[in-house]
C-alpha cells in the first residue's frame, strides 16, 4: 500500500472520529443550551413509544398546562420516569400517569412538585451513547477517543511530508 494511501486513510478515519465526538457532545449539550433535560430510559414501560436505550429531551412546564395523552417526566422516589398522562387533576394538583406497556394506571398519582417537564422529543438508543457524558470514565473514554482522531490526523500530516522529502513529491501534487 502506498504511502499515500495510509496517509488519506488516517487523515479520514481521524476525521470521522473527530466529527463523531462532536456530533455527540453537541447531542449531549445543545438541548440543555436550549432549554432542555435530558434523561435516558431504562425501563420498557413506555414501549414501543419510547425504547429502552432511548433519550429523552423534556422541557420544563406549568402542570397546569399538561394534557391528557402527553408524555411527562417526573420524579418517583430517586428515579426519573416518563409516563403518559391520562388525567390532570388541577383541583388536586396531580396527574394520573400510565407506561404504554403497562396493562394498569399507575398506583399513586404524581403531585405537581414531582413533575419535571413534558418529553418534546426521543431518539431511540442514543441513550447509551449518551451517557458517555454523564460519568467519569466515559469522560475519559470520550476525551481518549477524540485524542486518537486527531493523532491519526497528524500522522497522516506527517507521513505526507516524509514521503515528499524522500522524493515522492510528484504523487502530492
């Protein structure tokens, strides 16, 4: 294989793992920049809606606001969950929830200070990737990652310029 060609291969795979990593960490940053949390689902409760493995982007609003048939994220005990709302008792101040996979309403209702927000979107299985970003090592892996694609990008720099020194110019130009 000639010089050339390891050296076009590493400069496109550094540069397919750098535009991935940051494809991602947009991913991961954007939708907070705009507003937005975002939560990973890790039950089947809300299948085949929402798949585990899935994130979801949830903005904050009024509970008052919340519809029957939405989609809404609260908490339960120290668990995020995403369930459908079947009735907004406004005289209350609780919803009645239910999974889609689920045969029954949900035992206890959510009480307007659990509410987090409404899901606006999900994206199946980019979750996983996701969280990545939300612990240490992934962290690191992320940074290690981003790391190879530009080493892989200076070498493929670098053995294009040996190869014009010893006199393969003329398959550079």
């Amino acid at each position: 294989m000639s010089k050339k060609i390891i050296a076009l291969l590493c400069n496109v795979l550094g540069t397919l793992i750098l535009v991935l990593v940051i494809g991602l960490s947009f991913a991961a940053t954007l939708p907070r920049l705009l507003g937005y949390e975002i939560y990973h689902i890790v039950t089947g409760s809300m299948e085949p809606e929402i798949p585990v493995g899935s994130v979801i982007y949830v903005s904050p609003v009024p509970a008052e606001e919340v519809g029957e048939g939405e989609i809404v994220a609260f908490w339960r005990e120290d668990a995020v969950v995403a369930h459908r709302v079947l009735e907004n008792n406004i005289i209350e101040g609780q919803l009645v929830t239910k999974g889609d996979a689920n045969e029954q309403k949900d035992i206890d209702p959510v009480s307007y200070r659990e509410l987090i927000g409404r899901v606006e979107r999900h994206f199946p299985y980019l979750g996983a990737m996701l969280v990545l970003f939300s612990t240490t090592v992934g962290k690191i892996y992320v940074i290690c990652f981003a790391a190879c694609g530009a080493m892989l990008n200076i070498l493929g720099g670098r053995i294009r310029q040996r190869a014009r020194e010893s006199g393969e110019a003329e398959d550079y130009r």
